[in-house]
C-alpha cells in the first residue's frame, strides 16, 4: 500500500509541476548521452563493434568480454586486436557485454564504455532523420487557474525509417523524406511524461498512409493503413499491455494495435517501444464520417491552439478530429453545442438521449478493475459519428493506464470524480447508466481474471524472453530503471485481479448497514430511515428533530460539512456507513421562552450546589459557559464581569436550573 501511494504521490507531484523542475522555463529537452552502445543482431549474424574511444594509430587495442556492464574483470579476446571487433554470431537469445582497452605509446590505457550486443528476438526499427537533427520541445507551463506541464513547439523532423521483423527481414520502407511523396515526420510527443530524463515517446506521420504492422501482426487490408502512429515508450511494465488486454476482453470496439519493438534513432538505440496504432478517423480505428468528431477531455487543454469550455461542468475538450488546422467556426459552435444540451440533461435525467451509455459505463467500470488513480490526467476520449440526431457520443477506448493497481481497496478515482459525468449520472433519477455499470460488471467478472490469465500466459510463452532482455538493454543504455521481469509481472497481476475480484464484489453486491448518531435527535415516525444500501440505491436520508436546535444536516466523516438534504448514493459505498446529526441552537425558541418574565432573583441560586451555566446572546447565539458554586445573583453578575462579559442582557440555561434567567449587567 505504501508503495501505491508513494507511486501516486510522486505522479500528482510531477503532473503540477514539482518533480524534475527547470530552472531555465524557456529550455528544450534534450537527448542525455548514452550510458553504453547496444547493438542488435538477428540469429544467426554477428555484429559489428566499434570501441568507445577516439581512433589512434599509434594506440594499440584489446578487446575483452564480460559478464556483466561494468568493465571489470572481462576474459581478454584472442586476436581481438583492432579498432573494430566482429563478434561471433548469435545462435540463440542473449546479451553480451564487451569492452576494449587502448594502450597509447607513453604506456597509458584507457577503457571504453561497454559496447553491448544482443539478439532478442524481437522487431528494430530504425530512424534516420535528415542531417541526423534530434526532435526537439520547448518546456510549457500551465497558466494560473489550470495545472501540469507540457510540451510546445515540438518540431516536426523529417526522416526515413525501416522496420525489420525478428527473421531479420525488411518489411517496411518508408524511402527519403519527400513532403507528400514519401518518408516521414518524427516529434516529440507527450506532456508530464516528457519531463522525464531518459527515453521519449513519440509521434509518427507518414507522408504516405501504409499500414505498418501488416508484417508484425499478419493482417492485410487497406482500412489498416494511415498516416499516423505512435512509439510508445511505457514499456518498463506490463501495465499498457494489461490495460488493452483488459479492454479488448470487456468488448471495447477498438483497441490500439501494437507490437513491441526495439528502436533506433540514427544508430543509437533508444530503447524497447509499443510501435501503436494512434486514435485517428479511420474505418479500423475510430469509425466517424467526414463531419464526425474525435474530441479529448483534455488537463492539458491550456497547451493547445483550439478548445472550447462548457458551461454548467467546466469540461475542457480539445480536438483529435477535424485538426485543429481545419476545423470551422460552424464545426466548433456545433460539437460545443452538444455538449452544453449533454450536461443540461444529465441534469434532468435524460442524459441517455446523447450519449451511448454502454460505452460510457464500460469505460468506467474498466478503470475500477485496473485500479486506477490519476483521474486528472486520464487520457478521455469521445466521439459523435455525424451531426445528425441518430448518432449519440460514444466513449472510446481507455488510454492512459500508468497509474493501474493503484486503488487498492477503494473506487478508482475515474468512480468518484466528476470529469466526464460519470459521478453525475450515478446520482441521477434515470438509473440507465448504473444499470448498465452493474449488468457490464454481472457479464464481466465472472471470465475476466480467466480470460486474461490466458492472454498473459500466452504472451509470456510467445514474448517474455524477448521482452526481458530487451528491457535489461534499454536499462544498459540510459543507466537508469529497475529490472521487472515478464513472470513477475503474471504472478503480481494474478494476485491483484483476483484481490480486486473480491473488493468489486463486496462492493457492488454486499448490503451495507446504515446507523446513525442522532446527538439528541429523533426522527418523525412517518419517516422512515433506511438501515442498509447498496449499490443501485440512491435514498435521501429523513431530518430529525430536536426541541430547542435547528438540524444543521448529517455528515459521515469527523471533519465532514453537514448536508440537510442529504442523499446516501449507493455507487460509492463500500462499506457500513454511519451518519451523524449536527445541530445549532434555535434561537426562535429561546426568544419564545425568554418572553415570559424569569428574571434571576435573590434565592433562585443561593443554596445550589457547584454547576455548569451555558451563556446566550437574547437572540440565541451561545456565548461560552461560567461555572457557579453556591452563590446569589450578585455573585453571578460579578462572575459574567470577571469572565469579561460586557454590559448587556444575557440568558442563562442550565439543567440544574430548570429553567432560563435573564440577567442584565449595567
């Protein structure tokens, strides 16, 4: 648990701006040096490798390998006395490490980085942009009022790529750069993520469409090819692995695409990335017409040129379809349109008259399995497949799932957060939507830990090994991360689905008692209270009375703000609830019962023993307490004047007396 919230801490830390703070706010990212030289090879091949240090003639070299990537006691290589050394070809699976020492005349010696060279078994890509220029960004802030850091002025850097499968054969070109003919554009891609010193994600646009997992994945057809894809660098975990398998297994109607391959950027290799399919318009991916929308709810709203805000939620959504380039004044004013009648009838409850309620429940409850806690920074994305009044917003797929497994014993913030509706439409009179979020969850459950089990094992079978080395490689070449391996993963995932099984099913089945703290209270025997809940109610919760104070509104937390009208909503509950009842003083009814003539007089104290009195403005308003022993009522007024009451007309009420007094200091 520790560990989740040291993890979450660290996420809202670095999503506002505190984490891997610059001090220069105009700086670009930049590449960092590499740690050691990785090279690939496919089976059967040897690779090519060059020593770390300048080239001299006069410098005679030697050539070691080792066991490990430190250059430390590595077994000198017979004859492997050049400049350059051809390794021996790789018959299986593994990575070597070398290294080469140079002797310079005067008898100095120096070592050079660990050259490492691998078979993994798995795809390269390799991108060489023209005149070898790195994609570059500059630093971006939010404004006041909104929150987390991005990037602006990604430049867009012309290049060339191929894609070579694991037999080590070319299945893509992509040929030089030429705008529109051929080639391609690389740019930095990403918001708080990108801050991170290390490899970078980044966005791929073809000049022309093709389809670049054809080899990968064995599929044709032309509906598969397109311009835009992604390197996605979050693969030191499972997790985006988990999350779409996760996706794919609820009937989510398109998932991105991907294939995990090692890549190069002019000959240094980067890392392991998810070559991904990106959400674009397109028959195979997301399915609008001409005049559809792809819109994003967007916490990075601030760094982008076209945007719009609604009113009643303040949502904030940017757009992925039309570009931002082309959209029209007619196309904006339409979509923003929308969304204001959405959230004008998810007020009346008839929001399911624009929405795809399926999708949306499905989202969500997809979030709860994970776990999830970034709500902030989900990525949430919707769509309209035209303008006409059949056609409804759909959710499409989940997306950003670094913060999995991080809800342990609780909703996933996405439950409990109000950013795309969610928690407004479980309130709501139209039960449409929790209906749905409980039948999805009855069809769910019962196969998911199943279904995925086999997807994972036979991912391990077919990709664990490959994944393994080529994430210990990617750890050589930037001398940063910690080893995760694919088994561990399985084993961690079994244990959180199943853990995460039985929370969902306690939550959403079990029948929670409700009591309640009355303080003094009682409720109207016509009322009803209800004594248990659980997921589908919703139930207003009756007022108590109570002579003599005003129902101030129930709380179910220590420091909570008191509600009158408080409804108990089932979709949140996951545990027995106990409310409390919070009262303040009636003055209405102290005046009443300080009309009549009850002035303090002589005997009305003397006699008495020590007791508490409870001090009152005329109009009700307490004003602290004063303790009397056996006094009289000049004693008293001295008692109010020493505890530094001024002159005025005071009530004074305890259950010793019975009654109330008025006493006046002059």
């Amino acid at each position: 648990m520790i560990k989740h919230l040291l993890r979450a801490i660290f996420l809202w830390l670095a999503a506002i701006g505190f984490v891997f703070a610059q001090t220069d706010l105009s700086a670009s990212l930049i590449m960092s040096t590499p740690h050691a030289s990785v090279s690939f090879s496919q089976k059967g091949e040897p690779v090519e490798l060059t020593c770390g240090l300048p080239l001299d003639e006069k410098a005679s070299y030697q050539w070691y390998k080792s066991e490990s990537r430190f250059n430390a006691m590595g077994v000198a290589i017979e004859g492997a006395n050049s400049f350059r050394y051809v390794t021996d070809a790789f018959q299986k699976k593994e990575i070597r490490f070398y290294y080469c020492v140079a002797t310079f005349p005067d008898g100095v010696s120096k070592t050079s980085k660990t050259a490492v060279a691998a078979y993994t078994g798995l795809p390269i890509v390799k991108i060489n942009t023209v005149n070898e220029e790195e994609p570059s960004a500059d630093y971006a802030y939010a404004a006041d009022g909104a929150y987390g850091r991005g990037i602006t002025n990604a430049t867009n850097v012309p290049a060339s790529m191929q894609i070579i499968d694991s037999c080590g054969n070319l299945v893509y070109e992509s040929g030089e750069y030429v705008k529109k003919i051929s080639g391609l554009t690389i740019k930095l891609r990403g918001n708080t993520s990108a801050y991170v010193i290390g490899k970078s994600s980044y966005r791929l646009k073809l000049q022309r469409k093709a389809d670049l997992l054809a080899s990968l994945k064995s599929r044709s057809g032309k509906s598969f090819q397109d311009k835009e894809w992604i390197l996605h660098k979050a693969t030191s975990t499972l997790d985006t692995y988990i999350g779409f398998a996760v996706c794919d297994i609820a009937g989510v109607p398109w998932t991105p695409k991907f294939s995990f391959v090692n890549v190069f950027i002019n000959n240094d290799y980067r890392g392991l990335f998810m070559l991904m399919e990106a959400i674009d318009r397109n028959e195979s991916r997301v399915d609008v017409s001409e005049d559809g929308y792809i819109i994003e709810r967007d916490a990075y709203w601030w760094n982008e040129s076209v945007k719009f805000t609604t009113k009643n939620y303040g949502q904030k959504f940017t757009f992925k379809y039309p570009d931002d380039d082309d959209i029209t004044e007619g196309q904006l004013s339409y979509i923003d349109g929308y969304m204001n009648s959405l959230e004008l009838h998810i007020a009346d409850g008839s929001y399911d008259d624009y929405i795809d309620v399926e999708s949306f429940a499905r989202w969500l409850l997809i979030h709860d399995f994970l776990g999830s806690w970034d709500a902030a920074g989900s990525n949430i994305f919707v769509s309209k497949y035209d303008t006409t009044e059949k056609t409804k917003l759909r959710m499409l797929t989940n997306w950003d799932f670094d913060s999995n497994f991080m809800q342990e014993g609780a909703w996933s913030l996405q439950h409990i957060d109000d950013r795309i509706y969610m928690a407004s439409m479980f309130k709501s009179s139209n039960r449409a939507f929790a209906n749905m979020y409980k039948s999805l969850y009855d069809s769910l459950a019962p196969i998911l830990w199943n279904a995925l089990e086999k997807k994972l094992n036979e991912f391990n079978d077919a990709l664990g090994e490959q994944i393994d080395l080529a994430r210990y490689c990617e750890i050589v070449r930037w001398n940063q991360g910690k080893r995760v391996f694919v088994a561990y993963e399985l084993y961690a995932a079994k244990k959180w689905f199943v853990s995460r099984g039985e929370w969902l099913k306690n939550a959403i089945e079990n029948m929670y008692a409700v009591s309640y703290e009355m303080n003094g209270g009682m409720f109207e025997s016509s009322v009803p209270a209800p004594d248990s809940i659980n997921f589908l109610i919703n139930v207003e919760i009756p007022q108590p009375r109570r002579p003599g104070y005003v129902f101030s509104g129930w709380t179910s937390e220590p420091d909570g703000i008191p509600e009158k009208n408080f409804v108990l909503y089932g979709y949140n509950v996951d545990n027995d609830v106990r409310l409390a009842a919070n009262w303040s003083l009636d003055s209405v009814y102290y005046i009443k019962r300080f009309d009549n003539d009850m002035s303090l007089n002589v005997g009305d104290l003397e006699g008495r023993k020590r007791f508490s009195v409870e001090i009152f403005s005329v109009m009700g308003k307490f004003m602290g307490r004063i303790l009397l022993d056996e006094v009289n009522v000049h004693l008293v007024m001295k008692s109010l004047r020493n505890a530094g009451y001024a002159n005025g007309v005071y009530i004074l009420r305890s259950d010793a007396l019975h009654k109330n007094f008025r006493v006046r200091l002059e």
